[in-house]
C-alpha cells in the first residue's frame, strides 16, 4: 500500500484496510509485506500504473466509439490520473523485492513500459524532466543519489527504451525464462495464495502530482495503441501462468525444488 500526501488525515483508514486484511487472510499478512521502495522505482512504478490504466480506458467499448481527438483525450483525462510518487510506493515496493530476488528483470521492466507507450524522452517527461540530454542526465544524477545500483539501472532501463521493439521483445522472452523459474522456486508469496488471487496494489493518492498534458498524453495513447497487439499477447502470456505443478513442492528445500522445477521445464 502506498500512501500519497493527501492520505495522511485518512491514515486510520488505512490501518483498518490492513487489519481487516490480517483477520480474513488477505494479501497483507504482516511485517513479511513490508517491501521498502526507493523514489527511482517510484518513477518506473508511477509511469507503469498509468499504463494500464490508459490501457483499460483504451480498450473501453465507448472510448473505440469515438471518432474526434479532442473527445478521445476527454475521455482518458476524465478517467486516469497519474498517482503521486508515494502513493505509486506499493508497487515499486514489490517490484524492488522481485528484482533483488533475480524474479523480475529490468528487460521485463523496459518491455512493459514500451508497449505500454513510453519511450526514453516521453518518460523523462512522464516523470517532469526535460526530454533533453540535460533532462537526462538531471535524472540519472538523482538516482545515483540514491546509490549505483539505482544509477545502474535507471541507465539500463532508459537506454532499452530506445530499443526497436523486436529487439526488446527478444531480449526479455529470453529474460523471462529465467525469472519464471526463480520466481516458481522462490516465491514471494505462498503458492496457495498467489494461485488464488492476484497481487493487490492500493494507493491511495490526491491530485498533488503534474498530470501529462494533452500532447504528451496524445503521444502516448497513439503509441500505445500502435502496440496493441504486442500487450494482449503480453498480458495473455502473464495469465497464462500458474502453480498446479509445484504445489506438491513448497515443502521440500530450495536445491531440490530447483532441480525438479528445472526438470520440468526441460
């Protein structure tokens, strides 16, 4: 759960939603769902959020039955918000802990914003940077800041962007074979439970943050939906995955898991 600045008069609120999750063994069950982020993953987070979101709106039978720019703009800037950099904390929180744990790479992270719509210069400005060599560099100084690795990646991740999508798409079916194992083998939640829910994102956020102009929301709605095709097979091949075949497996130690687990993909 991430907590944005207009939350903080609600923060009783929130500690019922956490405890309620506690007594009904929901998603949150403790300390062990404390998963610290870092304002670099924020950006990534935030900008992740606002893709999915734009692509449910995108995807909405009356946002296809219009014909005119400016009522297809109205439409999104009606609907979404681009969530403030705390409350977009939940999720960079998660993805951290995944990318300690080698279960998700920054390939996967790239990939996801591309077709979600986002290039190098339409993130920095995403982000409130100037989509310049100086915005760039203002932004890799600021996650240095935070330490190399976030440098490192921040770095990575933008310079990917730049990628031709065929090249990344590439890459990360590569990537993901190997994070799917590690992510089978050392999950962050019990099997039992990520077999029956998804993971849950809560941010709670006010209107404290810039929201993308029309332009830059123009450009990125275009090239999303240019992209289509590549984020339906992405999110259909996400869904696609599932637990049946390491249940019987939780108990045994990490070295024999491993070995069945690869075993059966082999």
């Amino acid at each position: 759960m991430g907590l944005g600045s207009s939350s903080y008069s609600n923060g009783n609120r929130c500690y019922e939603i956490l405890a309620e999750s506690m007594s009904q063994y929901g998603p949150f069950t403790g300390k062990k769902n404390f998963h610290p982020a870092t304002h670099t993953l924020n950006a990534f987070a935030q900008a992740l959020i606002y893709g999915e979101d734009l692509r449910r709106i995108t995807a909405h039978e009356r946002f296809r039955s219009l014909h005119c720019e400016t009522s297809k703009l109205d439409f999104i800037r009606s609907r979404i918000r681009k969530p403030e950099p705390a409350g977009a904390a939940a999720l960079a929180g998660y993805m951290l802990k995944r990318l300690d744990m080698g279960t998700l790479s920054i390939v996967q992270v790239a990939y996801a914003l591309k077709i979600m719509g986002f290039g190098k210069n339409s993130f920095l400005e995403f982000g409130g940077f100037e989509p310049t060599t100086a915005g760039l560099k203002k932004f890799l100084q600021v996650s240095q800041e935070e330490g190399k690795y976030m440098g490192t990646l921040s770095k990575d991740i933008l310079n990917m962007l730049e990628w031709p999508l065929s090249q990344l798409k590439e890459k990360v079916d590569e990537e993901q074979l190997h994070s799917r194992l590690k992510f089978k083998v050392f999950p962050i939640d019990d099997f039992r439970f990520a077999e029956r829910a998804p993971m849950v994102n809560i941010y709670i956020t006010g209107d404290n943050t810039s929201q993308p102009d029309r332009d830059l929301l123009s450009r990125l709605t275009e090239a999303q939906l240019a992209r289509t095709a590549h984020l339906e097979a992405f999110i259909r091949r996400f869904n696609s995955v599932g637990f049946d075949h390491v249940k019987e497996e939780v108990a045994l130690d990490s070295a024999t898991r491993l070995l069945i687990v690869i075993e059966k993909y082999s």
